[in-house]
C-alpha cells in the first residue's frame, strides 16, 4: 500500500510540473514589443561593403549611440572607418555623425525591423541603411545585420555584411530631467 501511494504522489507532482510548466513559461516569456526596445543603445559596428565583382571595397568598423523612443522612432550617433578613414557627413564637436534618424518595428517574437535615414550631402541623397535585428535578455542587448545599404546619391542598393552588437546603457536620469 505505501509503494501505491508513494506512486499515486509521484504522478501527481509531474502532473502538477507537467501542466504548470508552460503557463510559468508563457508569464515570464510575454514577447516583446515596440516599447521593449527603449532608451539608449551603445553599438560596436563591422562589416564590409562589396563591388560589383564580390571584392571587399570597403572594411567598416565603428561605434554607434542609438535612442530608441519605445514607439518605433530613432536618433543616432555614430563614429564609423571605411578602410582606416571616417565616412565623410556632418559631426559634433567630437567628431560623431550627427542627424541620422529612423524608424523600427518589433515583433512580438522578438525580431524587428528598422530604418536609418543619413543626412543628405550637399546636392545629393543621404544613404538608407535597412536592419533586421533580435532582442535578447528582456531587450537590454540587440543583435543587427544590414539587410540594405543605399549609398548617398544612389537608388540601388550595394552588397555589404555589416552587422552590430548593441548594449542598452544603464545611465541615471539627471536630476534636471
């Protein structure tokens, strides 16, 4: 009789874990969404730009600080090397390329989509650079790859594998704030 109830309880508690199991999962696991990707954003950017023949024209490696607003809208500053030279456009004081701007899209599974819009040159088009990306660690880390990249003064997209690892900021609020 006690083997009898010692199984009858085993059943039980695996009934209860079995069946608890994915309702704990779906509570903790919610999605993501628009809003999940907010604030500030510290990116280490890479990749190369290719010609028409598959030959690597140009290496990129930078920086980037991107706010997102948590309603699909962004700004961005960044530092970026083609071939050991910063990309020409306009900059701070520091040197950081300045009035770049966009839009994104999260999915509910945690991917999404975005859009950089780059300062136009003088008598010209600015580059377009389209992302596909995935949040991670309840949208504190993000992971990009370019999916286009128009140049300024061009319509055609050109071949590149750029891609970002980014680290929401910690920062506090000033007190001004």
């Amino acid at each position: 009789m006690k083997s009898r109830a010692i199984t009858t309880l085993l059943a039980v508690v695996a009934l209860i874990a079995l069946t608890s199991g994915p309702a704990s999962a779906q509570s903790v696991n919610s999605g993501c969404t628009t809003n999940t990707l907010f604030g500030e954003y510290a990116f280490r950017v890479s990749g190369q730009v290719y010609g028409p023949t598959g030959a690597v024209v140009s290496q990129r490696d930078g920086v980037a600080l991107t706010h997102f607003d948590g309603a699909g809208h962004l700004t961005q500053v960044d530092w970026v090397m083609a071939n050991g030279f910063p990309l020409p456009g306009p900059t701070d004081k520091a040197g950081f390329h300045t009035f770049e701007s966009g839009t994104y899209t999260v999915y509910p599974d945690c991917t999404g989509v975005a859009e950089i819009d780059m300062p136009a040159p003088p008598g010209s088009t600015g580059a377009v650079i389209n992302l596909m990306f995935v949040l991670s660690n309840h949208g504190s880390t993000i992971h990009t790859i370019v999916s286009q990249l128009i140049p300024p003064g061009s319509t055609t997209p050109v071949p590149v594998s750029i891609h970002s690892d980014g680290e929401k900021l910690g920062r506090v609020p000033d007190l001004e704030d």
